[in-house]
C-alpha cells in the first residue's frame, strides 16, 4: 500500500483522488500525490479522501492556483499549519487569498510557514512588541484564535511588516 494506506485506504484515496483529477483537468499523479500529502500532514483519516480532496479541487478551481500548485505549498505548509492548530478550510483559504493576490505558490508555502512558527514560538522583539501593546502570545496563537483573529492581532503589533517582528 502506497503512502502508508492499507489496500482498502488506498482504494479510497485513489477514488477520490480520480475525481479530483478530473474535476480540475490535473493528472492522477499530481492530485493523489497532493491528497496523500494533505491526509498526511493534517492526521485525517483515509475515510475523509474524498471530503478533502472537494475541498482541494474546490480551492483550486476558484483561484489562481491549481493542484500542481498547492502541492507546492502543502509540500512546506502542510505540517507546520498542523502543528499551529488550523484547519485544512483555514489553510486553505489563505493560501487561496495570496494565490489570488498573485504569489507564487512556493513564496506561499514558505511565507506561511515561516508567519506560522513565528506565531507559535515568537521572538524576543516580537514578545515586547506584543507586551508594548498590552497583548500576549495568547493574542496571537493560531490555536486558541483562529487564523483571521489571530493574524488582525499581528498585524496590529507588527504595524503590516513581519520584518519587524523577527530582527534582533
């Protein structure tokens, strides 16, 4: 079995993963690889493939990107929005608002890794830019607020520009 799957969970990925395929014109290849990928990377079960796997044809099919692309961003983001809490959804949609927004789906993937462990473990400027606010790390964790909560808080202290939360 591919993927770590067993033979029945992997009949049920490579069903969805076909109708994926062929909902947003992609190879097999690319939107199995993706969905083995994202299951993998959010601890789903293999039950869900075919929930997901609408999910991702969904979000490739109303933005600019496609599955070839966010197998990109999943190969960097995947694990680390799992580790800051977020859903697939949330994961989703903001790698659908900068792919709309013209980036290019491996600055995506890093960009958002990067922005997700620095919420997680901030640094020692970004901790006194939050204190100077009067907020906390609770202020900003992707786990207890959500991505859009959490992100406002962020950009509140940071003033729009993550370089001044990570400088010395």
């Amino acid at each position: 079995a591919q993927a770590g799957f067993s033979a029945q969970e992997s009949l049920q990925v490579i069903g969805a993963a076909a109708r994926g395929a062929q909902g947003t014109l992609e190879s097999l290849s690319i939107a199995s690889d993706l969905l083995t990928s994202v299951i993998r990377a959010f601890h789903r079960p293999a039950s869900e493939a075919a929930q997901i796997m609408d999910m991702l044809s969904v979000a490739a099919n109303a933005s600019k990107t496609n599955l070839e692309g966010m197998k990109i961003v999943f190969n960097y983001l995947g694990p680390a929005a799992y580790a800051a809490g977020l859903s697939i959804n949330e994961t989703l949609g903001a790698v659908m608002a900068l792919s709309n927004a013209g980036m290019r789906m491996s600055t995506v993937g890093t960009s958002l890794r990067q922005l997700f462990i620095i919420m997680e473990k901030p640094t020692r400027t970004l901790t006194k830019m939050l204190e100077q606010q009067g907020m906390s790390m609770e202020d900003i964790s992707l786990k207890s607020n959500g991505l859009i909560p959490a992100l406002t808080n962020l950009a509140k202290v940071i003033q729009g520009d993550l370089g001044n939360a990570v400088s010395a």
